[in-house]
C-alpha cells in the first residue's frame, strides 16, 4: 500500500538528494548549525575533554550502528521513514511517525538561529567589528538587545525563513547544493584559521586544556546523554533523514565506507569549531559565565574574537556568510524532509504541504523567536521555548526513536536483514559483529538509562 502511495507523490515530489552524490548528500544534510554552533556550547558546558571522549566514542560505535541501520532500511525499502517502518512491519509504522515529529520540531527553531546568524552578518556589513563587539551605557551586547527584541528576533527569523521557501519553491536547491560544495570547503578551512588565532591568544591554553582534557569529575550521566543527543543532532539521525537518504542509494554504494566518510567529515567540522570558540572563551570572553551560556555561546564569544583579530571585520563576514550558507543548506534539506512526511502521510499535493509546513515554522518559530525576550517569563522545566523544543525533539524523541529502531532492527527484522542490505553490493561488512553487538544489546541499555534519568532530572526528581 504504502509503496504505491510513495510513487505517485513522487512525481510531484521534488528530489534534490536523490541527484547528487550520495556522501556530499548526506555530509551537507549533517553539516550544519549542529556543528557551528550547537556542538560547541556542549563541550563548554557538558564539561569540555571529557564530552569530547564521549562523543568519539559514542560516534564510533553508536552513531555508526545506527546510521548504517538507518541508511539500510531506507535502501532496502525505497522509501521515506514514515512509510518505510509501515512497509516492513506494520505494527511499527510508529516509529515512523514519531520520528518525522523530529524534523517538524527542529525546522522552525533552526531558522531562529538562521535568522541570528542572518543578524551578525548584516552587522559586520554595516559596523566595525568592535561596535559589533560593544557593550552599551545599560550593560546590553548586540546579541543581548537582538534577543530581547519584541520584533527583530521575528523579522531576521522571516527572512531566513522565507529564503528557505523562496529556494525551495523555485526549486533551484540543485545549484545551492552544487554552490555549496564549492563553499563548505573554504568554510573548513576559514575554521581552522580562526581556530588556529584563537589557540594563540594569551590564556587561550587554558581553553585548549578544557576542551582536550578529560576530567572523571565531568562523567556523569548528563554529560553522555548530551554527548548522544549532539551526535545525533549533528549527524541528523533518529528523525528518519539518513533512511530517507538510503532510499535514494544506488545498490552498489558500500555503506560501510559512506558512513565513515559522513562521521569523519562532520567531526572534523565540528572539532575545529569547538577549537575556535572554547579556548576563546578563556582569552576574550569570562568562563565562569560563557562556559554555561548554552545556545547563545557563539553569538557572545565570536565577536570578542573577531574585536582583537587585524581583519576582523572581513573575516567576520566571510566567516558568517558561510555559516549562514551551511545554515542554508541544512534548513532546505529539513523543510524539504518536513515537505515529504506531509505529502506522504496525508496524501497532500507539493503546495499545500509547503504552506502547512510554513504554518508549523511561523508558530514554533515566533514562540522561539520571542522566547528570550517578551515571553521569558514563560518556562516549561526552566526551559525557554527554543531550549524546551531542542530538549523535546533532541533528548526525549530522538532517543526514543533511536531506541525503538535498535529493537526493531536487533530483534524484529533481525541485523542479518541489514548485514544482507550492506552486502548487497558486493563488498564484505567487516564491522558486522561490532554492529550486531551494539544494536541489539548496548544502544537499547544505555538509551534507556539515559532517557529515563533524564527526565527524572527534567521533573527535579535526581539531580545529576
Ligand atoms: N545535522 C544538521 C546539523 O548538524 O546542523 C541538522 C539537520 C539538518 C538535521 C538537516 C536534519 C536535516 F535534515
């Protein structure tokens, strides 16, 4: 049933991924806000070296399981997550739903930070980089007064936002696709340039200390349930985007090496970010305060950094015009996604479901918008908006999902299914007993530990 659903939509669905190289695919859906701005404030305020050896080795076993996992269903089924669970067992088609919840969550906050993103480069286009950098008479930065704002935050949100739709419903994402091959290189390169300077500013080595060095007193079951929710986020698993990627593999691509590739890219990329903004931290900005500045860590530390660099202000703005295009990249691939589970789960044509998706976007995005600001007062677990809907779609669905995935993968359609899938192409999966291993008996363990302390922490039952 479900298949012939999916191929009469898919004349009338766009797809972009399906075209392009299946790693550049999938590296630029990973490639993102995750790793520019979210896995840095992280490592500042999960503890430094010690989230850092988590989530290597969280990456290296859990996160390869799982993405193997994932791409295999969907090339095996040739079809999106929300109908792909349906087809092969149709009493689990709830994890299907579920996990298309995920990207519906993320879409509209992720154009919040777009629309920050959007903000600072416009600042650095009309200001030197010390105004940008600047405190006011009342104590207020750029960013401070940005999101207290009852309008701006909204206005820069739209923007990014109507960027995102106006591309898509050109339906030109094929040349940013291609433009950003061309520019996520030089974005990685700009990184470590900026991290490089920032490794050499005096006390920066206290910055590199925290963040390479890990400490036992940081292990705690907070720092490996952020760990596993970045790794995750980054790597855009457990919100059926890497099934829905796999439905559009050719056969003969190993999956094996793909997933190596996407790991190593996304690492790197968010390793280098971590180097540029923690030792900074330590240089320009105050640890005691910055370390726990949470999502607005990158906004605060960034422009002290570019104040003291020679050209700050030209690489500022080359520096977020490319976050501002992976930013781009991510958000078109997240609509897109959003796009598709409306088509396929409510029989909807492309329009409609672009608009309904809008609607989503305008309600979570202004709650978020305005969550820091006019609506502060309002908080659900001491969360503002935008942190309860990253906690909701990152440490309560995703790991359910993922969760519910290793069952249905380790004991419903067996690893054998999925060993078969990534053997179809004729190379051997060498690491089969590592992800039988961690499919079936350790992802579940810990994914259910950590679920439940961290909601007995949300509700203040445990403090951790
Ligand atoms: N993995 C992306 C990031 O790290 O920014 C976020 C993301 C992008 C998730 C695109 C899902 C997606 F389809």
């Amino acid at each position: 049933m479900s298949e012939k659903n999916n191929s009469n939509n898919s004349n009338d669905r766009s797809s972009f991924s399906g075209k392009l190289g299946f790693v550049l695919a999938a590296a630029g859906s990973a490639v993102g806000l995750g790793n520019l701005w979210r896995f840095p404030y992280c490592v500042a305020q999960y503890g430094g070296g010690m989230f850092l050896l988590l989530y290597v080795i969280l990456a290296v076993t859990f996160g390869f399981s799982l993405m193997v996992a994932e791409i295999a269903i969907g090339r095996k089924t040739r079809l999106s997550a929300i109908v792909a669970f349906d087809k092969l067992k149709p009493e689990y088609s709830f994890i299907g739903v579920l996990a298309s919840l995920v990207p519906i969550i993320i879409t509209p906050y992720y154009a919040v930070i777009g629309g920050w993103v959007l903000k600072f480069l416009w600042s650095y286009i009309t200001l030197p980089a010390s105004a940008v950098a600047a405190t006011n008479e009342n104590g207020m930065t750029l960013f401070s007064e940005l999101i207290s704002s009852p309008t701006e935050p909204i206005v820069w949100f739209l923007f990014f936002l109507g960027i995102t739709i106006f591309i898509i419903a050109i339906g030109v994402e094929k040349g940013i696709e291609k433009s950003s091959k061309v520019l996520m290189p030089i974005l990685v390169i700009l990184i470590a340039v900026v991290a490089i300077y920032s490794c050499t500013l005096p006390n920066a080595i206290n910055g590199i200390k925290y963040y390479l060095i890990p400490r036992s007193k940081d292990l705690s079951v907070k720092t490996v349930l952020s760990a596993m929710t970045q790794l995750f986020y980054s790597l855009s698993l457990a919100m059926g985007i890497m099934i829905t990627y796999g439905s559009y593999m050719k056969k003969n691509i190993n999956i094996e090496t793909s997933v190596w590739q996407i790991e190593i890219f996304d690492t790197a990329i968010a390793f280098w970010a971590g180097l540029a903004i923690i030792p900074a931290v330590f240089a320009c900005g105050n640890p005691t305060n910055d370390l726990k500045a949470g999502p607005t860590l990158m906004f605060i530390i960034l422009p002290k950094l570019f104040a003291t660099m020679k050209a700050g202000r030209i690489v500022a703005i080359v520096f977020f015009f490319l976050v501002f295009f992976a930013a781009l990249t991510s958000s078109i691939s997240l609509y897109e996604t959003c796009v598709s589970i409306i088509q396929d789960k409510f029989k909807q044509k492309r329009t409609p479901s672009i608009v309904f998706t809008f609607f989503i976007c305008i309600i979570i995005g202004f709650l978020s918008s305005l969550g820091y600001g006019p609506l502060s007062m309002i908080t659900f677990l001491g969360m503002q908006f935008l942190d309860l809907f990253d906690f909701l779609s990152n440490s309560v669905l995703m790991p359910i999902v993922a969760f519910f995935t290793c069952i249905f993968v380790g004991y419903v359609i067996k690893p054998k299914a999925i060993i078969d899938e990534v053997e179809s192409s004729g190379h051997e999966f060498t690491l089969k007993k590592l992800f039988t291993v961690v499919i079936k008996y350790v992802a579940p363990i810990l994914i259910i530990i950590i679920l439940i302390a961290s909601l007995l922490q949300a509700f203040g039952k445990i403090t951790m």
